[in-house]
C-alpha cells in the first residue's frame, strides 16, 4: 500500500554505514524490510536483527546480514517498525501482527526507534484498536480472568480453527478496553499479572513517528 510504503521508505534513509538495525514486522515493515535490502545490493553495510521470523526470512532472503542477539556488544542503533495506533504523544499499540514481545525487546535495546505508519493509525487516545496481550498457555483461562478484572472484554485471538500461537509458542489475547487513560500504568498492571508474558502498549519508546498520507505527502512527528 503506498501510504505504508512511503513513510516506510523515508525511515530507511536514516539508516546509515556500519549501524546495527531492528527491523520490524508487518506490512509496513515489509517496505522498510525491502529498501533496506535493496540499499545492502547498492553497498550499504549493517548488520540487523529481526523482530520475528517472518521478517527474519524476509531480510535473509534480500541478502541483508542478520547476528545474533549474543553478537549484540552495544544498543541497537535504530529500529524501525510499525504500530496499530499512535496517540498524540507517540504512544503506540502493537501487537496486530502478533509480534509485540519481540517488538518490544528489540524497541527497548535500541537507541532509536522509528514508528512507520499511514495516516489512518493516528488517534487521539489509545484503545479503539483491541490491545494485543501475550499469555502463556498454561493456565490461559485464569490469565483471561485476570484481565477481565482490569475491566477489559479478552478474545483468544484464533487462526482458522486453531488458536494463534506466537513465535514463542503462546497465545494472544485481544483485548477490547475501549479509552486508555493511563497507558503506562495499563502497561505494568498487566504485566503484574502471573501468566501475562507482555503486552502491546508501548509508552513512550518511539523517538519519532512517520506517517504517510492518503495525498502522498509524509510526515514525521
Ligand atoms: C506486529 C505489529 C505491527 O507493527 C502492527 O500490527 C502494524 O502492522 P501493519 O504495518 O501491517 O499495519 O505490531 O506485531
């Protein structure tokens, strides 16, 4: 889509020599995933690590070099993925893709990270979008329960017939709480809860958010 590819392309233009990279998942990461790949063909070099699977062997595929986390000896230099929503402060929902654990260990080890998205992504506050919620297996009814008190309607996220699992073998809960008020305190209220791996919220970490438009322009915020 052109709105995702667009803010996705002028992100890659702050990729430079010799940076370690996060790269994202989703179909605006897709682009990203591309021009990086089509930049390595032209000589760039950077080494990157991917926050899933599917975009680990998408980057593999485009010859871009992947390391290891234990070949990791500093922070990321920048990462770039997309989001579900963005509040007017650079406040995020993730987890659409089911990649948010990943997404945010990747995000929190990086110095930079730059949010990709179109236009229809950017909201006044969080919560239209049901918030991504990864739960281990064991005792998932409990889990749900739990999140249920903090006053949310959950759905075990399914793939056809069969529940979605995550790269790490868990399920997700989406979870519809309407209006966010307080994301960070969200954030750690569900991550208090035993059998909640992680959650979608992503509070503060975006240090710049690029939006493309329905009439081509993009923007960065
Ligand atoms: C995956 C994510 C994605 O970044 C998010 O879902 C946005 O996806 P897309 O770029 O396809 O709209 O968090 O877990």
């Amino acid at each position: 889509m052109e709105t995702k590819r667009i803010a996705a392309e002028r992100a890659v233009e702050y990729i430079e020599d010799g940076m370690v990279v996060g790269l994202g998942t989703g179909s605006t990461a897709y682009w990203a995933i591309q021009k990086i790949g089509a930049r390595v063909k032209e000589g760039l070099r950077i080494k990157a690590l991917a926050t899933s699977i599917e975009s680990e062997a998408m980057a593999e595929a485009l010859g871009i070099p992947i390391i290891p986390f234990a070949e990791l000896s500093g922070p990321i230099d920048l990462t770039i993925d997309g989001a579900d929503e963005v509040d007017s402060i650079s406040n995020l929902i993730k987890g659409g893709g089911g990649a948010l654990l990943r997404e945010k260990i990747v995000a929190k080890a990086s110095d930079r990270m730059i949010v990709i998205v179109d236009q229809s992504k950017l909201v006044t506050h969080l919560g239209d979008f049901p918030l991504p919620v990864e739960v281990v297996p064991f005792g998932n009814e409990l889990t749900v329960r739990h999140l249920i008190g903090l006053g949310c309607e959950p759905v075990i996220r399914m793939k056809g017939e069969e529940r979605f699992l995550t790269d790490n073998g868990n399920y997700i809960a989406d979870c519809a709480f309407g209006r966010i008020m307080e994301p960070g305190r969200l954030e750690m209220q569900l991550n208090g809860i035993p059998g909640v791996v992680d959650n979608g919220l992503f509070v503060q970490m975006a240090s710049k958010v690029i939006v493309g438009y329905d009439n081509g322009e993009v923007g960065e915020l």
